[in-house]
C-alpha cells in the first residue's frame, strides 16, 4: 500500500514538474508578445529557478539510491 502511495506522489510531482515547465513556456512566449504584468515577471522567474533547481536535486537523489 504505501509503495502505492509513494507511486503517486511521484506522478503528482512529474505532473506539477510538467505543468510548471508548459507555464513558464507560455509565459516566455507571452513576454515575447507584450510585457509581463508584476504577478507574471515574479512567476516567470520563479518557475524559471525552480525548475533547474528540482530537476538537478531531483537528479542528484536519483544517483545516490
């Protein structure tokens, strides 16, 4: 049951790591397009260090198992 659980939540990451990646996409191409509100700067560039951030630790965790 609780490798179950555990499966699941790693899907839920991916989804979330997928999602973040598709937002931070549509945002690089509306900052293309007109300049991004204050709200929409502060995400981009969240999403834009959080992104590398997780998918290196991520990475980094997958190494040493």
């Amino acid at each position: 049951m609780i490798t179950i659980l555990e499966n699941i939540m790693e899907l839920a990451f991916l989804l979330i790591f997928i999602s973040s990646a598709i937002y931070c996409r549509h945002l690089k191409l509306t900052k293309w397009k007109r300049r991004l509100s204050k709200g929409e700067m502060t995400m981009y560039i969240i999403t834009s260090i959080a992104l590398p951030m997780y998918a290196i630790t991520y990475f980094i965790l997958l190494l040493g198992t």
